[in-house]
C-alpha cells in the first residue's frame, strides 16, 4: 500500500514537473527603448508592445510607468485632461504618481527602472522596479 | 426475404416488439439502451416533473462532441493560425460557419441548460437519500460545462478571447499561496500567449471532454441504480416518504416493506452476493403505475433530442458566433467583458478581486457540493423544507442579478451605465 502510495505520489509530482515550463519564450524583461531624443516632452509616449508609458520631463528627465493594470491584467490608458490613468476593465483609477485613486486595484502601479546604454540609448529592465520618484536625467 | 430477416434477426437478436418479451429485449440486450430499464413508471416520464433537462444536456453535449470534431478539421492551435481558421470557417469552408454557430450556441445553452437542471433536482429534493453522491458528480459535471466554456473561450483568439481569459487567469492568481504558480501552470507562461493557447486547446478537446464523458456514465449509472427519477412530488405517498426512494441501495435504508412474495414480483441479486439476499419488491398497483420503455420512454427521449438539435440548428441559421478583431495584448478592449455566466463573477471581482474573485466562489462551490450533507430534512415536500428552498432560491436570484447587472449595465471602465443611456467615448 505504502509503496503503491509512494508511486502514485512520485509520478503525480513528475506530470506536474512536466506541466511547469522549463524555459519560458517570453519576451525580454530588459530591453533599448530608442535614443532620449525620440520621446517628446509632455503627455507620455505609450510603448504598446512593451506595455509601458515613458514620460519625459524638461526639469526632472525620463520615468518609465507599467501600463499593466495592478488588478486584473488589462492595460490602462492615460487621459491628458485629469492626467489619470484609467483601466477599462474594473474602472480603477491610478493618478499620475501611479497611486490608486479608485476602483479594485490593489496596488499602485509599477515603476521601472530606467537607464543610458553606453551606446547612448534607453534601455528599460521590467525586472527591477523603482519608486515613482525615480528619475533618468539625461 | 427470408435471408433478409435472418440477417436483421441475427443483429437484434429479440422477439417482435409487439409482445412484451421482445420490448424487454430491446432494452436489455442491448448495450446503449440497456441503461433503461425495461419498464419505467408513467409519472416519472411527465416533463412537467424533469422538463427532460438532464437528456437536454446531454443532447446538447453530443452536439458539440461531433461540431467540435468537425472544427478541429480546421484549427491550427497557435497564434495567429487559430485567428485565420475562425476566419476561414466563417467565409470559405462549407458549412464552417454553420458549424462554428452551432458549437458557439450549444455551449451557451448547455450552461443554461446544466444550471436549470440543478435547479430542478433542487426544488424536487431529488439529492437526498440515496441519491446525494450523484448530486456530488453533477456539481463536478457543472464545473466541468463551465472549465470548457472558458477554455473554448480562447481559441478564436480574438479579442474578446485574449482579454476575457487575461483577466480570468489573473482572478486566480489571486488565490493564496499556490494562486500564481496555478496560473503560470495553467498558461505555460507568464502571460497569454502561444503556450497558453496550445494548453487550453488541450484541455478543451482532450482532457475535460474525457472527463464530462467519464462522469456522465457515472451519473446515468447512478441515476439508473437508483431507481431511476426520484417520484414526482405529487406521487409521494403521505405516510411510506421513507420506502419509496430505496431500489438498489441496499445500505442503511429504512425498511422496506416486504409483501408476500406469492403474488408480486420480485427481482433481487441471487448468488451473486452472500448473506440475505437484496430484494425490490413492487406490489401489483405499483406495477400498474409502469410501462415499458419501449416506446414510451424513447419516444419522448426522442423528441427531446429533436427538438434539442432543431433549435440549435434554426439558432445557428439566423444568429452568428461573435468574432472580433484579432487579439492584440497592447489594446485592452472597453469594456472588456468576460462571457455572460461568468459576469456575475467579474462583477464581484470589480468590488475585490481575493474576495469576489476566490473566496466567495470557492465557498459557494463548497457549499453546492455539501447541500445533501447539510440538508439532513428526509422530506422532499417542498411545503417543508421552506427553509432550503428560501435559501437556494436567494442564490440563484443574487447569481442572476449580477450576471444582469454586468451584462446590460456596465460600460466603458466598468462604470454604472443603464442600457438605455449611450455612451460616446472619451477622448484620450
Ligand atoms: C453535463 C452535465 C449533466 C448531464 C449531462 C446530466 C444528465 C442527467 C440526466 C439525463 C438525468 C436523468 C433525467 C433528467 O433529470 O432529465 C440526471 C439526473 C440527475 N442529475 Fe444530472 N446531469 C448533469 C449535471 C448535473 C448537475 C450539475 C447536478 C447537480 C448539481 C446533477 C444532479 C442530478 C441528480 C441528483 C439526478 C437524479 C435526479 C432524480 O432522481 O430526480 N446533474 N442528470
Ligand atoms: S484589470 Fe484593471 S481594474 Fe480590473
């Protein structure tokens, strides 16, 4: 019985084993995002595929915020006139800072980490997340 | 002619169904029907008891067994292939979009369909006493109806499909401790993606249609062994409630009462079991109250299968699958909505996804699976079990207000708008 037991448990580990991805064929968490001087000032420049927003400012430099709303998944938009963040799916609200202004998300949104490649480009790492505050003066 | 009627005689193998031993024949020699018996009580065969909702759903299943076959002919399970074959189904293989609605509203309508027989074997009391495990395997079969919706629900590979299933994956990452390691599980990946869709076409053509079949002959075994339907209400007998719900339960039932044997009939298991030997006895006004399956019994199946496919296929005629844009992860769609018997949930999850999105779910699935434990009333009068019938009935109203309120009143950023009211959208 034990063993018979023992059997059934091993292998049920090994399908779950199996079932989990050894490599995943994602794409890249860390990525260039272009030159400094492709980003407008402004209203922040809304990167589809990598679902971020960068935002350039004249006196503070570069931030760059996640645009994967922090409830469900859904990818939030930015409205120029409140400068808010919108999700379209449970209607929660993010502020410009990225806090949770209403709604269900339960955390603020991601900020990311942003640095100057020794080629001189932009280069973004999802990986490592940064307070608000985080700037990239270039 | 003679070598004809030989040929069909050594295929059937029975006398002529106009005497009563070749209608019991017909039945039990063989294999697909014999999961009748050979003769059923009248009362038992009224629809006003079952509506036939249980055989609706099976129908209706059967229907997508052979349309999902048909599609798999045509779908290429990775992005974007799977988009193009939606389109190729729909305007260039023959009959492909035929097929494509019919799949697309049977499932609608087996989830329907599913939940309204629960609903009767409710009201009915039919869970109790022998028959509470059965309600056990339905509940696992109503999981199941729902688990292939929704992994039917990514294969078009739309965007409704994309967003409805990022945001159902995410509901269960909510889930304390092993939520996002289930998710990562479940979409081979940390995202939706092209892993994701090769395990949900797994899982909505291998695994889950495996085991809808395995438990559905679970379930007819049982409903078979127990005697077949639980008596119609009105057929209980005021003071024998305890002896009528007992054919082939031999543990811990009350006592039946035993007539002398000389003038009924008995049927039992002899020799094949030791010790006192397990006997239904029917008394000849009983016996009076049943006829044989054949064709009573199979007629009316009959007709319910008929009328179950016409209507799927006249739907299918006049209303089209939807089939939006192909799935683009950097544009969520506003308002993104998950399918329609799941919008209860997502409005649950608007207010807090660990509460609306896990634990009041999982409660209520707990709760639905333990009501013949809980329920421990004998009687199936629903004069007294006013208690129960309350209780479900306040279930099934709040589940269908919320479905209501996330289908026709929730707009744009999931914000309160009445169907009435148009909305035109906000400029970015
Ligand atoms: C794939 C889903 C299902 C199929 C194909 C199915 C099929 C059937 C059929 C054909 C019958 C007998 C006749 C009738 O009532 O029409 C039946 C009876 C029954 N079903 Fe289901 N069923 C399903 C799901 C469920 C669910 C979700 C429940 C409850 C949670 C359930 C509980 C029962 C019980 C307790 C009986 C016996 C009723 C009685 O004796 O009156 N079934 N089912
Ligand atoms: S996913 Fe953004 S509010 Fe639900």
């Amino acid at each position: 019985m034990a063993a018979l037991c023992s059997a059934v448990g091993v292998s049920l580990g090994a399908v779950v084993r199996f079932l989990v991805p050894s490599v995943f064929y994602g794409p890249p968490q860390s990525f260039k995002i272009g030159n400094p001087g492709d980003f407008p000032y402004g209203p922040p420049t809304f990167l589809a595929d990598e679902k971020i927003f960068v935002f350039r400012d004249r006196e503070r430099g570069f931030a760059v915020a996640s645009a994967v709303c922090t409830h469900l998944g859904c990818t939030v938009a930015y409205f120029q006139n409140d400068r808010d963040f919108h999700c379209p799916c449970h209607g929660s609200v993010f502020s410009p800072t990225g806090a949770v202004l209403h709604g269900p998300a339960p955390r603020p949104l991601n900020w990311f980490e942003i640095t100057l490649t020794r080629d001189g480009q932009l280069r973004v790492d999802k990986d490592k997340t940064v307070p608000p505050t985080y700037r990239l003066m270039v | 002619m003679k070598w004809i009627r030989e040929i069909w005689q050594s295929i059937v193998r029975r006398d002529p169904l106009s005497t009563d031993k070749g209608k019991s024949e017909l039945v039990f020699l063989n294999v697909w029907l014999h999961i009748h018996p050979a003769k059923v009580k009248k009362e038992n065969l009224r629809f006003k008891y079952s509506f036939y909702l249980g055989f609706i759903t099976f129908f209706l299943f059967l229907i997508l067994l052979t349309t999902g076959i048909a599609l798999m002919c045509y779908y290429r399970p990775y992005p974007p292939a799977a988009y193009q074959d939606m389109k190729d189904l729909q305007f260039a293989v023959f009959m492909g979009s035929f097929l494509r609605n019919m799949h697309r509203w049977a499932a609608h309508a087996m989830v329907v369909c599913v939940f309204l027989h629960m609903c009767r074997v409710f009201y009915t009391g039919s869970y109790k006493k022998p028959r509470q495990f059965n309600w056990v395997v339905g509940v696992m079969l109503l999981l199941l109806t729902l688990g292939l919706s929704f992994t039917g629900y990514l294969l078009p590979w739309d965007q409704l499909a994309y967003w409805a299933i990022t945001v159902g994956t995410n509901i269960g990452s909510y889930a304390p401790l092993v939520g996002g390691q289930l998710r990562e599980l479940l979409l081979g990946g940390h995202a939706v993606g092209e892993a994701a869709l090769l395990r949900f076409y797994v899982l909505h053509v291998a695994v889950l249609p495996s085991l809808v079949i395995l438990l559905t002959i679970v379930h007819f075994w049982r409903v078979r062994k127990d005697g077949g339907l639980s008596r119609p209400i009105w057929k209980l007998k005021p003071q024998k409630t305890e002896a009528l719900v007992t054919i082939g339960a031999p543990a811990a039932v009350a006592p039946l009462q035993v007539t002398a044997a000389s003038k009924d009939k008995t049927y039992g298991l002899m020799e094949v079991v030791t010790g006192k030997p397990i006997f239904e006895t029917v008394t000849p006004e009983e016996e009076k109250d049943t006829v044989f399956s054949y064709p009573y019994a199979f007629v009316r199946e009959a007709v319910a299968l008929m009328a179950t496919v016409t209507s799927i296929m006249a739907i299918s005629l006049f209303f089209n699958a939807p089939l939006e844009e192909m799935a683009n992860p950097a544009v969520t769609p506003n308002p993104a909505k998950a399918p329609w018997y799941f919008l209860g949930l997502q409005e649950l999850v608007s207010h807090s996804a660990l509460l609306g999105g896990v634990v009041v779910p999982a409660l209520m699935v707990v709760a639905l699976i333990l009501i013949p434990y809980i329920d421990r009333n004998p009687s199936r009068r629903p004069r007294e079990r006013k208690w129960a019938i309350w209780l479900f009935t306040f279930f099934v109203v709040a589940n269908i207000i919320l479905i209501i309120v996330g289908t026709f009143f929730r707009g744009p950023g999931w914000a309160w708008v009445p169907p009435w009211v148009h909305v035109v959208a906000r400029p970015e």
